[in-house]
C-alpha cells in the first residue's frame, strides 16, 4: 500500500489528469522565470514549489503535427481550456497536482490467485481496488498495460467468482448470513459521527505534499497517529443514518480511514526510496527491500514482508 500515493499533475482548474501531454510542457515560477528540472517524470519539484507558489506551464514543446494529434487523441484534455479561451500551447495556465491514491498508484488488494482470488474466500478483486505491483512493480500510470489490467482483471475475476458460486451448490443458497461490517454501519459506542468530518480529517494527513508526497519519516508519523486517532473515533461513533446514500457515504469515509493507516503504515516499513514511494530521510534504494510488502489488520495495523510469490497469470 505504500505505493498508493500517485499525484498527478492537472491545471488548477479541472480535474483532468492526462499526465502525458506534459512532456511536452515546460514549466514556469510565478514571475515567469523557468521551473528548472520539473517534469512529468519529476513531480517533486512541481510539488515543492507548490508549497510556496503557484507554478505555471505551456504545452510549448509540442510541433503543429502534434497539437494536431494530440487533440484528436484525447479531446477532453482541452475541452475546460476551449471554454476558457486559453491555448495551452501558446498562453501560461496554472497546474496542481491531484492525488489518485491507487487509481495511478499500484497498491491495493492482494491478489492470491490467477483468477484475481484474494485471501478471503469468495472475494475477487479487479481494477484498481486490486494490487497492479504483479504487472507494474512499484510505479505506474494510466494507459498502456494499465488499461488492458482493468479490462483483464475484470473478467479474470468475474469468472472466478463464478466458478466459486457454482462451487458451493444449490444449499447454499438459502444459508443464513451474518452482516460483518462494524466501521460506519454498527459503531461500538453510540452513533453520532459526521462522514464529511471524517472524510476531511483524512483528507488533511493524505492530501498534502509534504506528507504523502515528498515523504519522511518525521511527517509520516504524527500523521498516522492522527489517522489512528479518527479511527477510533471511527470505530465509536461513525455510522450512515437511515437506508442508502448516508450508509454507503459512512462506508466510504471509514474505508478511506483504513486505506490511509495502511499506507502510511508501509510507508513507514519501506526504508528506502522506490517507485512512487519517496523517502526525504531514505532518498536511495535499499537491495534488501526489493520485495513486496503486506499489511492489513483495523484496530490494529500490521505490515510484513510476502515470504511467497504469488499466483499470477500467464
């Protein structure tokens, strides 16, 4: 789960992260000067200099033939710039960088077989809810075998979750069911928390560069333990009022709450810098680490070394 912490770059003013195009870009400070070595592929700059100024940029690298092209591939990218009246080619627009956690990012659920099995039996996982370290290691994008994992993965799992159900015959059928989840459904203490509350609790360790970004230990820690504390809280009191929207709201909130623990958990266990996963105290990569790591638990967080390979699909 440490390498959940994808950013991507966007202007200010939309939302669309096609990270691509920006090869072509040069990057600029506020006064117009040039943001010296800021790239697609160096972030960090661009995410450092955001916590001081904005940082601006021109897709000015890219000839005619390419603009041409570039707008017939992937025409949203300029929609929001045509309805503003900027040429991203030829005027400054001012960019962000939107975390994607593990839309981008490569951690997520364990797969455990090549049908998308996970350790829980009947559970499948495909997408981005599953764990893309098989096929892409520690960084990634996108497009590419981005694309073609969703499309696989979903039918990979699809019929193993359907080989299992056939599996467990007619009488299972009519089997009685116990509801498990606890987290934003049934609280231990009484119901009374706010799932925007939580949401932007989260939002303020997990959003900010300097801490999920540009990463260290000595920001990574009291964050956890801010995030350790909204889940007790979590754990108390949180839980969707009534049928529906407020239930599934709840859910989400307290599911952003573990994923965080997770990944600043791990990212605390891997000592070194590797893929997406930046450490500022631990700026080289570490031999010794290059394995995958596992955590999980709620309550209580725990992460380890994966001491076998995985089933993968050939």
């Amino acid at each position: 789960m440490e390498f959940s912490n994808a950013y991507a770059i966007a202007p200010e003013f939309t939302s669309v992260t096609k990270t691509a195009f920006y090869s072509f870009a040069t990057f600029y400070h506020a006064d117009g000067s040039v943001l010296e070595g800021a790239g697609t592929h160096s972030r960090s700059v661009i995410a450092r200099t955001l916590l001081s100024e904005r940082v601006f940029c021109r897709l000015d690298l890219a000839a005619p033939a390419e603009r041409a092209a570039m707008r017939l591939a992937q025409p949203n990218f300029f929609l929001t710039f045509d309805r503003l009246g900027i040429d991203p080619f030829a005027e400054l627009f001012p960019v962000t960088l939107l975390a994607e956690g593990t839309v981008r990012g490569t951690g997520g659920v364990r797969v455990t077989g090549a049908d998308c099995a996970t350790s829980v039996p009947g559970l499948y996982a495909a997408g981005d809810t599953a764990t893309r370290e098989l096929i892409c290691g520690g960084f990634t994008g996108g497009g590419s075998h981005n694309a073609a994992w969703a499309m696989s993965s979903g039918t990979w799992a699809g019929r193993g979750a359907a080989r299992h159900a056939r599996s467990l015959g007619a009488r299972w059928a009519a089997r009685p069911v116990t509801g498990a989840g606890g987290a934003g459904m049934r609280p231990t203490g009484s119901p009374g928390g706010d799932h925007r509350e939580v949401i932007a609790a989260v939002q303020a360790e997990v959003l900010p560069y300097e801490k999920n970004y540009l990463r260290h230990g000595d920001r990574l820690r009291p964050a956890l333990g801010n995030l350790d504390g909204v889940w007790t809280e979590v754990r108390r009191s949180l839980a969707g009022r009534g049928q529906g929207g407020e239930v599934v709201r709840a859910r989400s909130a307290a599911a952003m709450t573990a994923h965080a623990r997770w990944m600043y958990n791990a990212a605390l266990a891997r000592t070194e810098s590797r893929g997406m996963h930046r450490r500022e105290d631990f700026p080289e990569a570490d031999p010794a680490q290059r394995r995958r790591l596992l955590t999980g638990g709620l309550d209580e967080v725990w992460t380890l070394p994966e001491r076998s390979p995985v089933a993968v699909a050939s």
